[in-house]
C-alpha cells in the first residue's frame, strides 16, 4: 500500500511521462516476484495503467528472447520466463505520456497499487524493485 504521490508539474512542461523501472527479484516464500503473474497499476488523472508481465508461467520465455539480448546458458533456469527481466539482458521502461492528464503550472498525484493474480500481495511473496518517476519535458 502507498500513499498518492504528488508532484508539481513545471508551468512550461510540454510532454509529461510516467517512466517506470520494475524487475521481479527475490525468492522469498514463493518465488512470486519472478514467478507469479504480478502486476502494476499506476493511475494519473482518473486514468490507470497496467504494466502486466505475460512471459510469466511461459517455460521458455526468456530463451525465447535470447535474440533481443538474453544471455543463455547460464547456470539454474535462465530460460524461464519471469517478471520483467532475462539473464543478462536490460530491463525495459514502462512508459506513458500522460501529458493530457496533467495541467502545467498545478500539481498531479499518482498512484500505485500492486496485485498478484488480480489481488492484494501476500506476505513473504517476493521483492518487487521498483522505481517510478514523473518526467517533465520542456
């Protein structure tokens, strides 16, 4: 659970960008943060949007990618699919102008919630590394 952050958008913004950096680490009871089908929901505005990670339960999602990047033959179980990151490779940004969702010169919350399976996280499911940022083009 997070409290709204809130954020002054500069009265000469042109484009503002909801930037966020998520990988699934640590085993924890579960191995849920690169194994279970989480997912994360951050609302600007009135507007959500999902970052969902559907290479989640795919036995081969990350072989599957080897081409983009993934580093294979690693010891353990590189090839399977996890929750936003591959052996080796760079970690995607999650990224959404929400520059009509904001007003320049005023401030702008956002929110954030998180879910496993479509419902509130459990107790000992993993560790989510997680970084959002509100950036401000002008």
């Amino acid at each position: 659970t997070r409290e709204p952050a809130v954020a002054a958008v500069p009265a000469n913004a042109q484009r503002v960008e909801l930037v966020v950096v998520t990988t699934g680490h640590g085993m924890d009871t579960q191995n849920c943060a690169e194994f279970c089908p989480h997912s994360h929901h951050f609302s600007v505005g009135g507007t959500t949007f999902d970052q969902t990670f559907p290479a989640v339960g795919n036995q081969t999602g990350c072989a599957e990618t080897v081409h983009e990047g993934t580093v294979p033959n690693q010891g353990g179980t590189w090839w399977f699919g996890r929750g936003g990151w591959c052996p080796g490779r760079e970690v995607v940004p999650f990224v959404r102008d929400v520059t009509d969702l904001v007003t320049p010169g005023a401030e702008a919350s956002f929110t954030y919630e998180a879910k496993i399976n479509g419902r509130p996280p459990f107790d000992g499911a993993g560790n989510i590394k997680l970084n959002a940022y509100a950036v401000f083009h002008h």
